[in-house]
C-alpha cells in the first residue's frame, strides 16, 4: 500500500469533511460491536456523497482499502478493516423524496432507523424492520448486513423492504440497481452495468439448481451472496437483493429505496411463561398459528440481569410472575384491538391446550400474563431491545460472547437444538444465554467466554465447529441476521459447499476485480479465531494504575478500573438521537469521539499502551473528554453500566498529578473556599460581569467564555437562623444547604424552609464539626480532578450529618448535583457506616415530600399559582431515577398543568457552559430541546428547573427566569393565604 500520508494529504485538500488519521481518531474506529479491532489507515466523514465518492477515487488511486460505516454496531467485524473508513452517519442521513400515496420513501445510506421512522410517523408510515439497535443503526448498514428485526415473522427483512439501490462499483461507475427483466430490454443499451448484470443472471441460471439444494429454506438465511436473487424463478430479477447482504463488499451504497408499511396502531402482549427452556422451546411452533406479528424469547438469565438494571426493574416486577426458566413475549398487532384481545385470550386457551396451568409441576408450569398498557407494552419491547447489552453487563472477565449468536433452524427442530447447544456449551465447560427470535427459530446464543485467555478461544473455535454442524444437521442457517463479517465468512465452504463459496468469490471478482470494497468478508476471510484481529490480543496487558474512586465492583488493573471501562461492549446505545439524556453531546457534534462508546475506546487504548506513554493523562485524552459534561446520563441508560462521569474524574485526576491545575480548574474547584470572601466583597468580584475589558481578559486567562454573565455573588447570602427550627415536636428532617444556592440564590433555600416548616416538620441545619466554614460536597472539587480535597470536604459533611442519619433523619438537598453525590461519589471515596448511612438518608427535595404525601404526613396548604408550568429535569434526577417526584410534587399545587420537556443535559453542566472552548457546545446541546421548548412557553407559563446551571443557561438562552420548585411551593402557601381553594384542590393538597 502507498503510504498513508500521501492518502491523508489529497483528502484534505479535495473534502471539506472530517479527515482523522491521527491514532486517537483511528482507535476510535479500529472496533464494532464484535470482537475484533483493526486499525484503520484513516478516516473520513464526508458532507456530501459527491465527497464520499471522491474519497473512494483517492484510496483506490492510493491502493488503500475501503470500508463503509455507519453505526459501527456490527456483531460480527463487517465494518473493521485496515484501509480508510468512510463513516456516512454523520452528514450522509437524509430522506432524499417520500412518496405517501405509494408507500416508499428513497434515504442516503447514513440516515438512523429511529430517525428516519420519527420522520414518517407524521405520515402514518414506518419502516418496519425493527432491529434492536434501531436508535443507532443506519439504513446503510442494514442494508449491508440484511438486518431482520423483531417483526419479520409479518414483514421479512431488509431484502424483503429494499425495492432499489444506487451504487458505485470500485472503478467508480455509479449506477441503479433494481429490478430487471432477465434479457436486459428495459436497461439502455449504454448502460455500464449491462454487462456485469448479464453476467450475474447467467450465474444465477447456471447455478439454480445447487442453490435449491444448499441454500437454507429458512427465512432467516443472511449469509453469503443473494445467489438465489438471481435465479430464473424471481424472475423480473431485483439486483438491488444481490447488494443487500453483501457487507460493503460488491458497491458503495449511494441511495436505498424503501418499502413502507402503515404504522402499528393497536398492541396486545401476552407474556407466556414456561417453568421448563426446552418447553417454551417447542412451543413456539403452536404460538406462530394464532399469527402473531412476533414471538421472543426472553431466559432466566436475561430476566435475572433485567432485575439488577434499575431502568427495568419495575418492568420484570410488573410482566413477570413466579420464577420462569423462560417467557416467550407474543405480540399481536391487527388493525382492530378487538381481534388483538381475542387472539390475546386464545393465546391463554393455546397454552392450556398444550397442558400449561399456574399449579402444574415445573415441566407444565406456567400461563399468560395479558399486557394490554401501551407504556408497560413499550417497557417490555426496550427491554427486549436491550437484551444484547443485558447479556453483556456481567461484571467479570468472561462476557457472553457472539459467534454462534444467530443460527435460524426450522421450528419443529428449536426445543432439540437448544438442548444439544447447551449440551455442547457444557461439554465445554461454559453455558449460554439465549433470546430473541423464537417466532423464526432464530436466538441470539452467547456462551460466555473470557477471550484473553488462549484456552477460551480454542473453546470458541470447538463450539463455532460444533454448533454449526448441527444447523447444517437442522438444515438450518448458520447466519440468521448479524451477516458473515470476520466471525462466519469462514465457514461458508461446509455450510453452502465449496462449489457455491466459488460463485461467491466469482461475483465478488466480477464487482471489484482488484479487492478496494470491505476485502475479507464474505469471500477469502481471515480465521475467525485469529487472535491478531481481536480488540483482546495475546499482548494485551493493562499496567498497574493508581485509581481515586472506588471500582472494586470490576475486575482488572487500577482496582477495577480496567472491568470498568472494558464494560463498553461498542453496541452503541449512546448514539441515540432522541429519547432519554445520553449523550448530549454527541448529539451536538454526531462526532464518534463526542459519545460514550467513542470516549470509553479510547480510555481502553490508553490504559492498554496502545496510544503511546501517557496517553490517559494527554492532550488528546482530555480533548477526547472535554465535551463530557459528567450528565451521568450514561451510568443510567447504557445498559452495561458505563459511568463515564465517574471514569472522568479518574482521568482529571491522573491529569492534574501530572500536569497541575489551570487557573480556571482552580478558579472552577475551589470555588467553596473562597466564596464566603467573595461575598463580603461582592461588588468587586462582581465587576467582571460589567466590565468588558474584564471578560476578555477573563477570556484569554482563565478561559472563561466573555459571551458569558458568571452568577452573581451576593453579600446576603444564606446563614441557618439557627441550628434548628420549626415545631418543637415535628418529624425531623436536615436541609443541606449547598454551595451554590447558599451563595447565589439564597431564596430557594429560604422557601425550602418556608415549605417544610409550614409542613410541620423541624428542619435541622448541622454546622461544622470543625471551623466555620459551611458545609460543602466536594462537587467543584470532582469537577476539577481534585479527589481528595473533595473527600476532605466530603469528610466533614459526614461528621456533621452522620449523628442524623444515624437517628434516620432524611438529609434533604435543593441542588440536585450536590445532593446526589452523597448517593454516588461519596461510596466511591469512603465504604465506612457512617458515609452509607448518610448516602442512604440522602434525598432530594421532592422525594422527600412525595415520600411524606405517599405516607399520608404531608400537610401543606397550597394556593392556585399558575395554568401551566414547564419543567426540565436535572440531568442527575434523570440519572437517579429522582425526577419523576418533581413531577409528582408539583402536581399538588391545585390547578398547575404540568408538562416535562423533553430534554437531553442543557449545556451548562456545572462550569462547562462557561468555558471559552466549550460554549458553542453548550449552546448547541441547549438548542436540540430545552431551549426552542422555553421560548414556546407563554409568559404566564411557570418555567422550572431545580439545577442552578440549568436556570442560569435558561436565562442566558431564553432570556427566561426559571425556579425552583420550592420556590414555587413556597408561592402557592403565599397563594393559600390570600385566595381560598376548592375542596378538591385541598384534598390534593394533603397529598
């Protein structure tokens, strides 16, 4: 291959999209969703497809490989490769014309599933091949991989919904694929692809009758080339199914043209619970007659791991009875939800016919739980979705690992396969997990493995032979719905024989006769136990680290710092665009190195050695970083768990030891220090603020952004009236009052007190043990690297509210960042009684009160404020499962109509929004929701936010005051006084 330099160099100066091939960017592409990791030559991400070809020219002018992207969530390697990425996710996304009257729609290849359905929901159509990683995965790639989704059992797969593509061959020729007649009259006698489609219906005429005999008769057959779109019999011929599947190796996808479908309407559920796996097993093939759009399965273990999750906890507590070994989910989908719920009662008469009852033995145990509550039904189907990184959040070495992930068997045959895979896995010494696909005989099967260990590769390679022999046994197929990649192409010889495998090597010669397109998969493919392709390799080692926080829960170097950052599995959840909080800022930038997945890649490089000395305490490190705005939305929505918050305290931390603090860092951390002098000299630290001199030096110095108003310091700020107040013989609670409302906006607190004085309770506000400095949590500290002064500050919060917690006296806090590092860093920082006493009597504001209105103590009058308000949730709340309190407190105040925006993190995060290189982003992530939502408000519309960031960036983004919502309590007892309220209204006011 020519030098990579040279390939670099002519990219950028022919794109003006992004061009990486420094080593940080190409670790951050050298994986996917499976095993494997291959360094790329380089990178890009063209803004427009005229770019992207011109990408393609260069690297084959260059002799450089070339691999198509979009996700990067492939399971089994099709999107690692040693040539130059091209990833169309980033710019590449758009719905090219939409036709609604005939159903179809054509899409640029990045465009995501998720994004692409909320487009044509307004429609009344979806695109309904419904993969697991719909939030992520692009059209593109499912195009290339021949995705099948959930639903196929009614819609098919890709190649079923694919009517025509446009595609560029290796040489450039860029042309349409579609449906032809087998002599070619309807293509124009100059069209460049003449020939080579001439060439295919010949192979396919050739080849028809050793394609009836080898390829698989089951609908989930994604492996090898589409040799059977060829055959006379599909005559008119669609080419466009010979690209599908193909894994980027025949053409370089332009365009897809899609069929639609008319969106679900009506859902009923019914959960079929079986005491026995190989039971619900043969089930499946009874379940199917009711013609159901979808049977999944769901296994012990996967219900065990969803139970330990705490986004789905109260989604098993609720769909779940007894202790099944499995649960098949039937879904049934008709137009009229009368037919759903009779076919949803057939359902439990079927079962009873196959000799199911809720007081049988364990073999015939089991029943129906009917699920007919569209949000528990929409619980149910993430929680499915999820099911992959379910697997994968074992925190151990070994992981359930694909490979033998989706064989498809016909269904008479499932209850015996699974019984003699497991029967293969334990002869190995491991086990497997299972799910998915029962309806198409199709699960996605994991055995786990620890695949640093030679011996549990060569266990792989055995299994990989030995369960593949059964499918062929099965006349299953081999490749069922994640494609060949890396981990199947390999097998193709025993599966289809090798006269087929030479048809394959024939078309794949005959498309890119010089091998520039995706090379090694499908056709003339690696080992798939070829240790030097793994992500894991003979070498890999993690050197010794001196880590702050606790990670003893993980296993490996750093304490368990290195289990911790290795949970990334590269799925891909954090790429999602909308819904939920992760990742804000990769929704700002579609940049790789802007999201979790991308972030976590590159922590795993550094600790391993792979990016040089260092590198976890480097620029590029803390470049990699700087967007992070610590939400902690991802130690709540990744479903491995990966808290990259807390994994960047780590490397603040590392960074600061090695390389000293900035004056903002000093400025930002030790700001609780210095804040009471502050105070007292108010107008003068103030005058920045005023002064534009001041913020451009400001700018240039400390690199605080001069486009942004710093909080003002007040000289009043919050002092306790005394240790305590309220009744003498009222329900005890302590009000922490922190940092930032102490200082900036004593009047929450004030109305905090108001609030719960009012309600009775006698409010505590503990002083230092030592020194009269106020109490702080340590959080700037955090924020700043600076662990253990953050645990000295955390050290003497405890000694003041541990004698409370002690008694069981909740600690409440207004700041939700504040208070909820009492339930997450300081466990982290001390595993003492005394700190786990206090974290588990922290609560916020709300939850207290929703606490006390639950158990029927909460006694507030409350007065009519507003119609409307609209609230947006701390990204903490979100993160610790505390926001949904805020709804429900503000819910008692009588006549507020309360609606949440729908928001990601709003930019501001603590110090972020203020930094000079980091306010555009902050602007940027404001503006996706929170922002244009604010400025629909109605003035008269109450706008609540809890975080002081988040009003600070309402503010400066909106021009809108926001409050908290004791503040607003504390309005409505002022409300109560002057007007009187409905007996409705005080009846909702007692909780």
């Amino acid at each position: 291959m020519t030098n990579a330099s040279s390939l670099e160099r002519r990219l950028r100066s022919e794109l003006t999209g992004d061009v990486l091939f420094d080593p940080f960017s190409r670790g951050r592409y050298a994986t996917d969703a499976s095993f494997y990791q291959i360094v790329p030559a380089g990178v890009v991400a063209p803004k427009t497809m005229d770019e992207a070809l011109r990408a393609l020219a260069i690297a084959r002018d260059e002799g450089l490989k070339v691999t198509p992207r979009g996700g990067g969530t492939s399971q089994c390697g099709q999107t690692v490769n040693d040539g130059l990425v091209v990833d169309l996710s980033k710019h590449l996304n758009r719905i090219l014309s939409l036709d609604v009257e005939g159903r179809t729609c054509v899409v640029e290849p990045g465009i995501v599933l998720d994004d692409l359905n909320r487009q044509l929901k307004k429609h009344g159509l979806w695109f309904p091949v419904d993969v697991s990683t719909a939030s992520r995965a692009t059209i593109g790639g499912m195009a290339g991989n021949n995705s099948c989704g959930g639903r196929s059992l009614r819609y098919g797969t890709m190649r079923d919904n694919t009517l025509s593509m446009e595609a560029a061959l290796a040489d450039g020729t860029l042309s349409r694929f579609g449906e032809v007649s087998r002599d070619l009259s309807d293509l124009k006698a100059g069209d460049g692809t003449r020939a080579l489609f001439r060439d295919m219906l010949d192979l396919g005429a050739r080849e028809a009758d050793e394609i009836a005999a080898r390829f698989p008769r089951v609908q989930r057959r994604v492996g090898g080339y589409n040799l059977d779109a060829l055959v006379p019999r599909n005559a008119p011929n669609n080419m466009a199914h010979l690209l599908v599947g193909s894994e980027g190796s025949l053409a370089f996808t332009t365009k897809v043209e899609l069929k639609l479908w008319p969106v679900i309407r009506n859902k009923a559920l019914g959960v079929c619970h079986f005491g026995s796996f190989y039971e619900a097993m043969d089930a499946a093939q009874h379940l199917v007659k009711l013609k159901p759009i979808a049977v999944e399965l769901v296994d012990r273990t996967m219900i065990a791991l969803g139970r330990d999750i705490a986004m789905f906890r109260p989604i098993i507590s609720a769909a779940i009875k007894g202790d099944p070994d499995a649960v098949l989910v039937v879904e049934f989908a008709e137009e009229d939800q009368a037919d759903n719920l009779a076919r949803l009662r057939q359902l439990g008469e079927l079962m009873g016919d196959l000799g199911f009852g809720w007081t049988n033995d364990t073999r015939k145990w089991g029943g129906v739980v009917e699920i007919t509550e569209p949000a528990l039904q929409s619980g149910i189907a993430d929680f499915r979705a999820a099911g992959l990184n379910v697997m994968m959040s074992m925190k151990q070495e070994g992981k359930p690992v694909s490979f033998v992930e989706d064989c498809a068997v016909p269904l008479p045959h499932l209850a015996d396969y699974t019984a003699r895979l497991n029967e293969v896995f334990a002869r190995h010494g491991t086990s497997g997990t299972m799910y998915a696909h029962a309806s198409e005989g199709c699960l996605h099967v994991r055995p786990v493995l620890n695949l640093k260990l030679e011996k549990d590769v060569k266990v792989m390679r055995a299994i990989a032979e030995e369960a593949f022999a059964l499918v062929r046994e099965y006349k299953g197929s081999h490749s069922g719905e994640h494609g060949d990649g890396l981990v199947r192409s390999e097998f193709h010889a025993t599966m289809f024989g090798e006269r087929l495998v030479a048809d394959f090597r024939e078309v794949k010669q005959r498309f890119d006769p010089v091998g520039v397109l995706n090379p090694g998969k499908i056709v003339d493919a690696p080992k798939m136990d070829d240790r030097s392709l793994f992500r894991f390799k003979p070498d890999y080692r993690v050197g010794e680290l001196k880590t702050k926080l606790d990670w003893s829960a993980y296993p490996g170097a750093g304490g368990g710092f290195q289990g911790a950052v290795e949970m990334c599995n590269n799925n891909g959840a954090c790429r999602k665009l909308e819904g939920g909080v992760m990742c804000p800022s990769y929704r700002a930038t579609r940049n790789e190195k802007d999201v979790t997945r991308g972030r976590a890649n590159t922590l795993r490089l550094a600790i391993s050695g792979q990016l040089g000395p260092d590198a976890l305490s480097s620029d590029e490190m803390m470049e990699t970083l700087k967007l992070c705005v610590s939400c902690k939305a991802c130690r709540h929505e990744c479903p491995t768990g990966v808290d990259m918050a807390k994994m960047k305290i780590e490397v603040l931390a590392a960074r600061a030891a090695s390389h000293g603090l900035t004056l903002r860092d000093r400025l930002v951390g030790y700001l609780p220090r210095y804040a009471g002098l502050a105070s007292r000299f108010a107008p003068l630290a103030n005058l920045r603020n005023r002064s534009p001199l001041l913020r451009r030096l400001f700018e240039r110095f400390a690199g605080i952004s001069a486009r942004r108003a710093l909080p003002a310091f007040r000289s009043d700020v919050f002092v306790p009236p005394a240790d305590s107040i309220g009744p003498e013989g009222g329900r005890e609670v302590v009000l922490f009052a922190d940092t930032f409302n102490r200082i900036y906006e004593r009047e929450n607190l004030d109305a905090a007190l108001r609030v719960l004085t009012a309600g009775g309770y006698r409010v505590h506000l503990p002083k230092p043990v030592s020194g009269s400095r106020p109490l702080c949590c340590g959080r700037t500290f955090l924020s700043a690297g600076l662990v253990d002064e953050a645990k000295v500050e955390l050290d003497r919060l405890v000694s003041a509210f541990a004698p409370y917690a002690a008694r069981g006296v909740p600690i409440v806090g207004l700041e939700p960042s504040c208070l909820l590092t009492l339930r997450d860093e300081l466990a982290s920082l001390r595993k003492d009684d005394e700190a786990k006493a206090v974290g588990a009597h922290a609560l916020t504001f709300e939850e207290f009160l929703v606490r006390e209105a639950e158990a029927g103590r909460l006694q507030l009058p409350l007065g009519t404020v507003a119609d409307k308000a609209v609230v947006h949730g701390h990204c903490h709340q979100k993160s610790f499962g505390a926001f949904k309190p805020v709804e429900q407190v503000l819910r008692l105040v009588p006549g507020l109509e309360v609606k949440t925006i729908e928001s990601s993190c709003c930019g501001m995060a603590g110090a972020f929004g203020y930094g000079a290189d980091t306010y555009d982003a902050a602007i940027e992530m404001a503006e996706l929701s929170l922002l244009p939502a604010v400025r629909r408000a109605g003035p008269d519309t109450l706008v609540v936010a809890d975080g002081t960031s988040c009003r600070h960036q309402i503010h400066d983004g909106a021009q809108r005051e926001a409050v908290h919502v004791a503040r607003v309590l504390a309005m409505s007892l002022d409300r109560a006084k002057t007007n009187t309220t409905s007996p409705a209204a005080k009846e909702t006011s007692h909780g």
